[in-house]
C-alpha cells in the first residue's frame, strides 16, 4: 500500500539536495567551527556561508543578527523568557494570542508564575486578531508583544505589517513565531518592523532539531543556553555544522521562482480537495479562510459528526497521514485551544477537525486517492 503524507505541517521530508549537503560537509568538514586550526577554519566558512544566505532570506541588515538554535521551540523561548528577564525593570506586562503555538503559550505561562501579567487577544472565527484590540491592549509597562506570522492549526495569517508598524515607536520589542510562514509568505524583517523572529528548518525540507532566532541589532539578550561562547556569546554548544549547511541549502532552494510555483502548487491542491469533497456530497466546512494570503499549504476541516480522532485512525488505516492539530500537542487529549479560541469550546469544530496540510512532493493524483479513501470512510461511518 502506498501511502500519502499530507501532514507537511508537522514536519516535512528532506529535500535530496539538502541530504547530499549534509552527507558531503559530514564527511568533509568535521572540525569545531570555534577552533582557530585549518579544520576549524573550514568549519567556520560553512557556518558564515550558511548564516549569510539565511540572513539574506529576512532581508536582516547584516549577518550576525541571525542565531543558530536547535528549532522553533528553542528559538521562541529565548526571545520571550531573555526579553522579560532582561527588561523587567521597566514593565512586566506581554501580549500575545490566544492561538499561539505551544513553544510561545507555555513560556507566556511560565512567565505568569514569576510575576509577568500577559494578555492574550482573542480572535475571530478566521482565526485573526483584530488590529484595535492590540492597540487599546498596549500600555506604557508592556515590554513585549509576541504574535505568529501564520497559524499551523488553520493557516490564518495575522497582520504582521500593521503591528510592526504600531509597535515601532512604543516601548514594546515585537517578536513573531515565522515557523509555518518562513519559506511561503514574504518576510523582510526591515518593512514589517520585526524585532526578533523565530524559524525552524525542518518546516521546509531542512533537518529537524535545527532553526533560528534573528534578533535586530541593538537587542541584547543574554544567552539562553549557557557554556561557551559561541554564536558570538549568544548561544552556547558546538554549531551544528552539518545540519547548518542543509538548512542554507533548503533556503537556496527557495528562490522566488520555486517559492511562487510551490504558493501556486499547495494553493491549487487545497481547492481541488474541497472540490472534491463537494463533488462527493460530502458534509464539512472549512476552518478559516480559503484566500489568497492564508497559509497556502494548510487546509482545517470541520467534518461534521465525525469525530476526528476515529477519522484520523481511519486514514492512517487506509495510508494516509493527516493531523488533527499541532504534531506538539497530537498524544494530547486536550482539544485544539485554536480551534475553541475560534468558535467556543462547545463547538462541534473542536473535536471533529482534521487538517490536512501539503509539501512540495505532493500530487494532485495524491489528493485524488486521499478523498476517495476518505468518502468511503466517511460513507461507511453513517
């Protein structure tokens, strides 16, 4: 049996390119990147290169405000934890959403027990903020506002623009969790007024347990992770120089041209999937919106009276993986705090959603048998 991967959101398979990158510097270059010997050298010219590109990709002013971590998780933590640390003394009040991924939530948690207070804007039933309440939430002791570029639950696509532009002149420092956006939205850290930024490389055909955190110059955080001086005293623990090198040539891949098509591609597969749905008289509806500028790659599906835990076994049963939420919270039995932050915790959509989310090896033949197995799923369900 053949099986079809469409939970791209919870992580994607490396691109070969990034493999044969990785296997070559694996064999070819293993010296510490912080040693000043020819090995090391070598080692240093693959970790400047790489954070050169990566840089380049936000269009950060320069090379050094890019920081190696080991993922979006890491990524997140350091710059709220460090950022509420470090400017205690001049406010003790966040904002965040209330459908914020896990690594930001519980951090804003873990903060509330040190004595931090943190708002949480609720948002509407496509899964956005609404602009105004930001701006009647900031106050003169709020220090951080921490907003995701693109929700991995629904796709919902926050208006990252008119926040930066709100928080540039105030008190605030504006960080946002990029890990579902970067490689799919445009980002320029400079236009958007983004403070400090948080990515992962395994989102985008690049090795897991990698990712990074910019951080604009003038922010000085201390180093989240302590030991050595590497990352320039940043983040302490020898470079990972191998996965490094993958994750810059993950990002080369994604030239505008590849970045477009792949857009066009996830674009064109999410509808023909709901059109296919439709054509089979098949009762759902779509969590959030079906537009341009959502996350084109992800696609929430309210299936109404099946619940999707049975769904989700169902398909796998039948060769397919999907999701019901964030691959962070899957073994949880705790329903999606997106979704009941969309549409209350009594709605039907909590518990009987599943997402569906496409990758750059995905067919349209793919989708074609997914809906097939999955009418009949459904069909014998009745």
């Amino acid at each position: 049996m053949k099986h079809i991967y469409v939970d791209n959101a919870g992580t994607t398979p490396m691109a070969p390119e990034v493999i044969d990158t990785m296997t070559d510097v694996m064999k070819n270059t293993f010296g510490n990147a912080s040693a000043v010997n020819f090995h090391g050298r070598q080692a240093r010219f693959i970790l400047d290169n790489s954070r050169h590109t990566i840089a380049q990709s936000i269009n950060a002013k320069n090379d050094n405000e890019i920081i190696f971590t080991s993922g979006g998780t890491e990524s997140d933590n350091t710059a709220i934890i460090q950022t509420a640390l470090l400017r205690k003394d001049l406010g003790r009040h966040i904002i965040t959403t209330s459908i914020e991924h896990e690594a930001v939530l519980k951090p804003m948690e873990y903060l509330e027990t040190q004595g931090f207070e943190v708002t949480y804007l609720p948002v509407d039933q496509n899964g956005v903020i609404d602009i105004n309440d930001l701006k009647k939430a900031v106050r003169e002791d709020t220090i951080l506002v921490s907003i995701m570029m693109g929700n991995n639950e629904v796709g919902s696509h926050q208006p990252i623009t008119q926040i930066g532009e709100f928080l540039k002149d105030k008190n605030a420092w504006f960080h946002t969790d990029c890990v579902q956006a970067y490689g799919v939205l445009d980002i320029d850290v400079q236009t958007m007024n983004i403070d400090m930024l948080s990515v992962s490389a395994h989102k985008i055909n690049g090795p897991k347990f990698l990712g990074f955190l910019y951080k604009r110059d003038g922010i000085n955080l201390p180093s989240f992770v302590k030991g050595g001086d590497q990352e320039l005293m940043r983040r302490a623990g020898t470079e990972n120089i191998p996965a490094i090198a993958g994750f810059a040539k993950a990002v080369e891949i994604l030239t505008p041209e590849i970045k477009a098509e792949n857009v066009q591609k996830f674009m064109e597969l999410k509808k023909h999937l709901v059109t296919k749905l439709k054509e089979n008289q098949i009762d759902f509806e779509v969590n959030g919106l079906l537009e341009e500028g959502e996350l084109p790659q992800i696609l929430s599906v309210w299936f109404k009276g099946y619940e999707s835990d049975r769904l989700l076994t169902n398909l796998d049963l039948a060769g397919v993986s999907a999701a019901a939420g964030s691959a962070c919270t899957a073994g949880s039995l705790e329903p999606s705090h997106v979704l009941k932050a969309m549409f209350g915790k009594n709605s039907p959509r909590v518990s009987e959603t599943v997402r569906f989310s496409f990758g750059v090896y995905n067919t349209q033949e793919e989708i074609d048998v997914l809906v097939e197995k999955l009418v009949k799923i459904i069909n014998r369900g009745k």
